[in-house]
C-alpha cells in the first residue's frame, strides 16, 4: 500500500479534447448521453483511451465511466454506475476533492488536482485528474466530467529519488560522525558513568549521550523481570529527540516479542533495519514495534554481575536505518561500561542497604521495647472496654424483655381502665339512686379524683416506660462490638446515644449550674466506621468537655458544651469527602505545654484513681489509625476547647 506525503495542486483547468469534442457535439441531457453511448465511434473511442473518463450529477454520483477504469483501478463500468464519485477516495484527500467539485459547480470552472483513489485489491493509486461542466439548456450546471491519469510511478521515482539523495548525503557525514562519536565515548561518557555511584544517574547518562551520539530519535534502557506474568521488559529510563507513542508504554511483555525476546535472552545483538522488510522478525513483533511508532531498532543486552538482564535499545521512527559495525561496536562499548557502572552502583546500594539495614534494626527493638508496655495497656484497657460493652449489652438486653411486656401491656390497660370507668359511668347514668354503703365507699375512695387520675397514671407509666426503652436501645447501640468490620453509621444517632447516657451530667448538680447543650448538626451521610470504636471517642471527649467545666473554681451561669457536624468535600488534601465533628466547651482551656502531650498514652491532669491516661490516646488510636482519620485539640486560655474529629466518608472494602 502506497503511504508517501501527500503533495496537492489547484489550477484552472478545462476538460481534454477528445472529452470537450464529446460535449461541444451533444446536447448534455440524460437521453442524449444515452445515445452517445450506444454510438460505434464513441464506444471504440473510449475503449481505447488511457486516461479516465467519468461523468458525474451535480449529487456526486457516476453517470458514466470509461472502461479504462477496470485497467487501472480493476472496477468495472457496471460496478462504479450510480455510486458516489468521492467514496473510494481515500479520506485524507476526501475534503479537498469535495470542495473543488462544489467550487467547480459554482463557477464552471474545473480544477487540477493531485490525490490518492483505492484500487480493487485495496491498494491506493495517485490520480491526477481535470475537470470540466455539462450545462443545461438554460446555462445551468448540469454535470461535470472528469479525465484523471494515473501517476503511481511517477511519485515512487520521486520518493525513492529524494530517499537515495538523503542516503547519500548521510554516508558523506557518517564518517566525520563516527570519528566524533569515538571521541565523545572515550572523554564525555566514560568519566560521566563512572564519577557516579547512583544507579538511575548512570542509567539517565548513558542512554541521554547514546540518543545524542547516534543521532536516533529515541534510546531506551529495559530491565528483563522474568518473575511477572507474563515475563516482561521493564522501561528504566529513556531519552527522545521527538514525541513517540512509544515512550508512553513502559512494559513490554515477553509474549509480545518472540523471536526479538528469545535472542535478547540469550546476550544477543538484534539489529533491524527496517521492522518491514527484516526476515527474522515475527508477525506478532512486527505489529507491535509497529504500534509503537518504530520502524527500526538495534537492541543491545547486557549482563551484570548479579546476573541481572538489560538491554539499550537504540530506536528510529522515520523509515529505515542501516546499522554499520562502527555504531554497533560503539554501543557495544557503551554497554559493557555501563555493566561495570551498574555493577559499581550495586555494590555500593549494597553496602548502604545494609548499614541502613543495622541502623533500623537498632532503631526498631529500642522502639518496640518503647511500644511493648504501651501496647500491653492498651489491650488490657481494650479488653476491659470490650467487657464492659458485653456486660452493658446483656444487662440492656434483660431489661428490655420486661420493659417490653409492660409497655405492650399499657395499651391493653388503658383501654381496659377506660372500658370500666365507662360502665360506671354508664351504671350511675342509669341507676343514680345507689345504696348507702357504695355511696359511702365512692367518697371514701375519691372516685371523682380517681376518674380523672387513673387515666393520666396510666399515660405517665406508658411515657416512662418509652424513656427506658430509649435508653436501653441507646446503651445496646452504644456497646456495639464492631466483630464484623465497618458497617454503615450514622454520625448523629451515635452522639445522640452517647448524649442520652451522659444526660445525667449535664443537670445541675451541688454548687454547679445545668450544662447547656446545644447541637448544630448539618447535612451529612452514613460514614463506612467501627459504630462501637466512635461511640467511644465521642464518649471520652464528652466526658472530658464536661470535666473542663466541673473543674472550674469559678463556675459560670452559662456553662455550655456545642457539637457541631458538616460535610468536607474533597480537596488536595483529602481525595474524598470527610465528615467534620467539632465538640466544643467554654471551660478555662488548655495550656500549650499539656495540649501537645494530651493525644500521649498514660499522660493525663486527673488526681489518682480517676484517669488512666488512655482515654484521648485510644481515641486518637480509634479515629487516626483505624478509620484514616484526623483528631486534634485546639484551646485558647480562659476561652475554652474544641476537638476536632475528621472521618472519611470510607467505603465496605476500606
């Protein structure tokens, strides 16, 4: 298939002499050219000319083709009647071809023009080709008639003319070029791969002076991994004086390249001038250099001491390119001192590995011993959590079971009590003289009062056996085991819970005044968390915002705690939304110096006996460690804390 640059030109131009003959002789209706067909001089006329005849409607579709067109693009006349002229024209040329002809029936005037139509067999012959109009009786443009030539034979001799003179020119400079590059090697490379000691310096040097010495349009340096699947050459560095397609893939698998692949493993030097002429290369290796944008290679193995494969891979990407021994020896020498380079570099990634080995190591015990008495609290105080939670969730759990009875049990008894109060009611209505003694036992017992009470009694036990029933759901919340990974939690109902159980604290209790309470929740969505684990962090730093405020020598009138929630949307920061919950108190602050010890285990202000010291420290455990989370204090002196919480939206699988 023919694939040379495509040159164009325009100019006006009018149909040849034996076509304008044809249209100065015949009126050019339909009928007419129907006759003029059937005509012997006609036929032998066009059955014998080289060029190619077509006319054409104003649609763009064949009225007539010469026969010559089965001689040089293998269509029959029959084949090409009634389709459109421009379909076979090959799509890069398509545009300028449909502009001319519209151009030509706007004005009259034809147009030379140079472009590619495919032939039968799918190849792609240049055509020049002129045209000229049919105009109606009236003067209108009826059809235009087109007389093309075909000049395949004359663009190959053009382009393999101007190949051939490139050519040369190259072989007049590939001396002086030679003697240059050797210099360049033996002062510029060598010093520079061998003054350093970094393995990705050594590698970015050498392939940067190769791409340069050579003059190729890209130098890629591969590691051979035989330990994927499949095995597969890995891109390590590269060096390009153009933009390819080909540096955007940095792997190559084995499977991809057979025939190249198996010589490379066996340390040999692969050179290929051109990826579709060369008779070793397989069809699969073929196609992908292809792909890639390569159309000539030289691949160089090298071995280091390690035994490590890798290969210099010296790439073209603009027609074909010999390979002489001179460059083939030269990047020979370049790899067998960049081996020497590389095995350098090793030993001495080696040597620092393992001092930074012994170091970590040391580092390591001095931290685990550091580690050990904290993480052994911890779980001693995890384990006691985990208890605690246990024995909450039974306890909650008998308490439930009679609650339950006695609060189905109301409304059966409230409709009872009433049903009775009724038929008293019914009774006195119908009998209102009664006997002495149950006159007497009325009064005795108050049933006025009675009536009017026993249904309110009734309504009360029903309202406080629905806060028990509350509660009891809050503890069983509160004390979940998260046995089963993060589930899907909804941020307020935990602090809710949480408030319920510490309702208690917040009264008014001895010389201190009722805590305010104020929540300013915002819109926010379930959160993938251990329920259990967060209900503990919202209970610790409660329990501590209420403690700041106990604490106080001088209490407030207005003692106030704030919890606040929001929605983050993801920034540079944070690649997904996080829900922000902010739990605040007017207490007397925190001092700098113990701010920044507060989140440290068994650090804590308490007297003996009331705090362990591990309560923030689980807490930042919880949020920081096990949801990816943030946890942080801010306090300013005499004005109060805040603790913000950061959760990240998560997802089942996180």
């Amino acid at each position: 298939m023919l694939s040379p640059p495509k040159t164009f030109t325009m100019t006006d131009a009018s149909i040849d002499h034996k076509t304008d003959i044809l249209i100065k002789t015949h009126d050019p209706d339909q009928s007419d050219l129907s006759a003029l067909k059937g005509d012997r001089l006609f036929r032998s006329i066009m059955e014998n000319v080289a060029d190619l005849i077509a006319v054409v409607d104003a649609n763009g579709y064949r009225i007539y083709n010469s026969p010559s067109y089965e001689r040089v693009l293998g269509y029959t006349s029959a084949e090409l009647q009634g389709t459109w002229a421009y379909d076979k024209i090959h799509p890069d040329d398509r545009k300028q071809v449909l502009e001319a002809a519209a151009e030509t029936l706007q004005t009259g005037v034809g147009k030379i023009l140079e472009y590619r139509m495919q032939h039968k067999d799918g190849t792609w012959r240049f055509l020049e080709s002129s045209g000229s109009v049919i105009r109606s009786e009236q003067g209108n443009v009826q059809n235009i008639v087109i007389v093309a030539h075909d000049i395949s034979d004359r663009k190959i001799e053009q382009w393999e003319r101007r190949r051939a003179e490139r050519e040369l020119e190259r072989s007049r400079q590939s001396y002086k070029d030679l003697v240059r590059r050797e210099e360049m090697l033996n002062r510029r490379l060598a010093s520079q791969i061998r003054n350093s000691l970094d393995f990705n310096t050594i590698i970015a040097t050498a392939v940067n002076e190769v791409q340069d010495l050579l003059l190729i349009d890209l130098c890629n340096f591969f590691w051979y991994v035989p330990n994927t699947e499949p095995p597969e050459f890995q891109l390590v560095h590269f060096a390009t004086s153009q933009n390819p397609q080909a540096v955007n893939v940095h792997t190559y698998p084995l499977s991809q390249l057979p025939s190249v692949g198996k010589r490379l493993l066996t340390q040999e030097i692969v050179q290929i001038q051109s990826i579709y002429t060369n008779s070793t290369l397989d069809d699969t290796s073929r196609d992908l250099l292809s792909q890639r944008g390569f159309t000539s290679q030289l691949f160089v193995p090298i071995k280091t001491r390690s035994q490590k494969l890798g290969v210099i891979v010296a790439a073209h990407c603009q027609g074909s390119r010999p390979w002489n021994a001179d460059e083939v020896e030269l990047l020979q020498s370049v790899a067998n001192q960049l081996a020497i380079a590389i095995d350098q570099a090793e030993l001495f990634d080696s040597a620092q590995a393992n001092a930074a080995k012994a170091q970590a190591q040391a580092l390591k015990l001095e931290q685990a011993i550091a580690d050990l008495q904290k993480t052994q609290t911890q779980l001693i105080q995890t384990e006691k959590m985990s208890s605690l939670g246990q024995l909450v969730a039974g306890v909650a759990h008998e308490i439930n079971n009679p609650v339950n009875f006695i609060y189905g049990n109301l409304n059966h008894a409230s409709r009872s009590v009433q049903s009775l109060l009724e038929v008293i009611g019914l009774y006195r209505q119908n009998y209102p003289e009664t006997i002495p003694e149950l006159e007497n036992f009325l009064e005795e017992v108050d049933f006025e009062f009675l009536q009017q009470d026993l249904p309110k009694m009734l309504s009360s036990m029903k309202i406080g056996a629905e806060r028990i029933r509350q509660i009891v759901l809050s503890l069983r919340n509160f004390s979940r085991t998260d046995q089963e990974g993060r589930k899907p939690f909804n941020i307020h109902e935990g602090l809710d819970n949480t408030l319920l159980i510490l309702q208690n604290r917040f009264k008014a209790f001895g010389d201190r005044p009722a805590i305010n309470l104020t929540k300013k929740y915002g819109d926010i969505p379930l959160v993938y968390a251990y329920a259990g684990q967060l209900n503990q962090v919202f209970m610790n730093i409660l329990s501590n915002a209420i403690d700041a405020i106990d604490e106080q020598t001088q209490q407030l009138d207005n003692s106030e705690i704030c919890i606040t929630t929001a929605l983050k949307p993801p920034n540079t920061d944070d690649a997904e939304p996080i829900v922000l919950i902010r739990i605040s108190d007017n207490g007397h602050g925190i001092p700098e110096d113990i701010r920044k010890k507060l989140f440290d285990p068994f650090f804590t202000t308490k007297p003996v006996g009331k705090g362990t010291g591990l309560g923030l420290s689980i807490s930042y455990q919880i949020v920081v460690e096990k949801h990816q989370g943030k946890l942080e204090c801010l306090s300013t002196l005499g004005k109060g804390s805040e603790f913000r919480i950061e959760i990240p939206l998560g997802s089942p699988k996180s």
